[in-house]
C-alpha cells in the first residue's frame, strides 16, 4: 500500500517537472523569437515606394550636336617616285625630314649625264640627217629654202630641238615625212622630256616630312623617295552617322581641340562622301583646318551644331528605363512616355522627348505604371 502511494506521488512530481519544463522553454523561445523579429525589422531600411521623389524638367532649344574627331592630314601631299633610273647626286638643298621647297625648286636630282649624252648623240645625228636634205630643199623647193635653212642653223646638239617650221607646201611635207625628219623629231622631243624627270621638283611650296634615300645610292621607278606635304593645309576625316547627313552640308564650322583642351582650331565642312559604308552606315565627311600648331597625325575633336534646334532635357540617369522610357506623373498616376538619349555624363543625361514643366520620377527603380503620387513637390 505504502508502495503504491509513494509510486503515485514520484508520477505526479515528475509530470509537474515536465510541464514547468515545456512551459518554461516555451516562454523562452517566444521571446527569443520576438528578439529576433525586432532585429530583422531594424535591419531593414524601409522604402515608401509609394511615395518616389518627382522633378520637374526644364528645357532649352539647341542645335543638334554631332561629335566630329579625327586624324589631321595634310591636304596637299606628294608622294615621291622617279619615272626613271639613276643615281641621287646632292642638291642645293640636302634631301632631309623638316626641310622646306618652294614651288618649282628642285627636290631630288638624279645623275642624268647617261642620258644628257645619249640625247646629244641623237640631237647630232637629227642635224646631219636635216643637212642631208639642204641640196634636194633648194633645188626641188627653191621657195622655202629660206626657211628651211633659218631653222637648220639654230639645230644645235647641246640646245633643244626647234620646232619644225609650218610649211605651206604640201609636197615639201610629205618629202620631210618621208626622210624620217617627223619621226627623229619626235623621238628627240621624247628625249627631252625625259630628261627633265631626273630632276625632280616641288609642284607647291611644302615641306618633307619623310626622306628615305640618301645621295650615292641608285633608284628606280618603284622606290619610294619620300614625302612632300603642304604644312599651311590640313584635312580632317571624320565618321558620321547616315541619318545625319541631312544637318550637315559644306561650309558648316566647328571648333576643334586636342585632348589637352589647350588650343583650338577652326574646321570647315569642304567635301561630304556620297557614298555610305555598307557596313557601319556611316558617311565620311573632310573639314579643312588651319593655323600655328597643327602637324600631320593630331587627333582632334569637336562638336558641330547642325539642323534645326531641338527642345532639350537634362535629367538624372537614374530616371531612365531600358525601354528608352521615363516615367510621367499625369493626374496624380504615373505613366511612361518616350524618350531619345542625346548624351549621357557622370550623373546625368541629355534627352528629347519631355516638354516644359514635365513631372517625372528620379529614380525609376522605386516606381511603377499606374503608381498614385502625392501632388506635392519633393
């Protein structure tokens, strides 16, 4: 008997111990939990995406703007190849990077004592052939004699050969023609003209800017000698948009710099490629450009103000969507409209599209199409 009630009182101590156990542990982890809601709310920073914060734009009217860069290269430029074969002997000038020719000066100077000599040689024999005819001239063509001796005596081997006089007698010509007179004539006057290509001369006055052949040394019709440019001339090449073209046409201006933003220079659209690559459908356009400080192989870049003016906005990049769109504030409700970026900086971006006193969000990431928006200003 006194077994069973002492079994009866440890089951009733022990499921006591039990229920203190669990509700203890359980009024543990309630708070626990509670802690840890608290902490996880504090956590979090809280967002009134119902409330994003609104501007209102303002415009301007400006041209539109196309970006011109490019490399400068002399408009004027010879490059240098001898028509003949001969050794470069030294000038008057020496045949050097940086020196300067005027127009008609002789830049290279090849040896043409072969051919001088060979010319006179043909020069002698084109006087005896003209002395062999003097007896059949005076007694078959006693009439133009006169004539025809006055231009034989001024025949000399070291001169260039004298025109042929303009005889009024048919069969007088058709003699000299048959003689072969017409035939070594021109074949002299061949001579000359050749000679003239060992000396090689300026067509406008520049200056050289590559020198590749130096005096002893022999040449030939594929040797590249050099280059000649005009420094007072430059040309700018530039790549612009096909759709474009229409802003542009020739005589437009735009200022030039280098990627210092230390000296400007002034460009004029002169020439405009009719033709559009296939591939980037772009159009090449040539600006003239002058002044001090301009050499072959600057890049330079400016901005050409063309068409007609187009109402403008400067916004915060952060207003703009991937679609190419922003968001409107009309009636209280957001809405998309469209937009084309003209420019993007650091932080902000140039676009078209958004009239005067526009509303739109800053930041497009905390809106929404059909968002409701307190009408007052941010």
């Amino acid at each position: 008997m006194k077994k069973d009630k002492k079994s009866k009182k440890l089951l009733i101590l022990t499921a006591v111990i039990h229920v203190t156990i669990f509700v203890g542990g359980g009024y543990i982890l309630l708070h626990l939990q509670d802690d840890h809601d608290v902490e996880t709310e504090t956590s979090l920073p809280v967002i009134d995406v119902h409330q994003p914060e609104w501007m209102t734009v303002q415009t301007s009217h400006q041209n539109h703007q196309i970006d011109i860069q490019g490399r400068v290269r002399a408009e004027n430029r010879l490059e240098l190849f001898p028509e003949v074969q001969g050794r470069v002997i030294a000038g008057s000038k020496p045949f050097r990077e940086g020196v300067r020719f005027e127009k008609g000066e002789a830049i290279l100077q090849l040896d043409p004592e072969e051919a001088r000599l060979q010319l006179n040689a043909s020069r002698s024999g084109f006087q005896t052939l003209a002395a062999s005819l003097l007896p059949d001239i005076k007694l078959d063509y006693p009439a133009e004699m006169e004539r025809y001796e006055d231009w034989y005596n001024r025949l000399n081997p070291e001169q260039t050969v004298p025109d042929i006089p303009e005889f009024d007698n048919s069969q007088l010509r058709r003699f000299l023609t048959s003689r072969g007179i017409l035939d070594n004539f021109y074949q002299i006057k061949s001579a000359e003209h050749r000679l003239e290509k060992f000396t090689i001369r300026a067509p406008f006055s520049g200056t050289l800017a590559m020198a590749r052949v130096e005096p002893g040394q022999s040449v030939g019709p594929q040797s590249h000698l050099g280059t000649l440019v005009d420094p007072g001339s430059y040309l700018l090449t530039a790549t612009i948009p096909q759709s474009l073209l229409s802003d542009i046409s020739p005589g437009d201006e735009v200022e030039l710099t280098d990627h210092q933003k230390r000296n400007f220079w002034m460009g004029v659209v002169s020439r405009i490629n009719p033709t559009v690559d296939l591939r980037s459908q772009s159009v090449e356009i040539y600006l003239e450009v002058g002044g001090n400080g301009i050499y072959e192989g600057m890049f330079l870049e400016g901005v050409l103000e063309a068409g007609e003016p187009i109402q403008i906005a400067e916004i915060p990049k952060s207003a703009l969507l991937r679609n190419g769109f922003v968001y409107v504030i009309e009636d209280g409700v957001t809405s998309q409209k469209p937009i084309e970026v003209i420019n993007i900086g650091h932080d902000t971006a140039w676009v078209t599209g958004l009239m005067e006193n526009d509303r739109i969000i800053q930041n497009a990431s905390y809106s929404r199409t059909g968002l409701m928006v307190k009408p007052e200003e941010q």
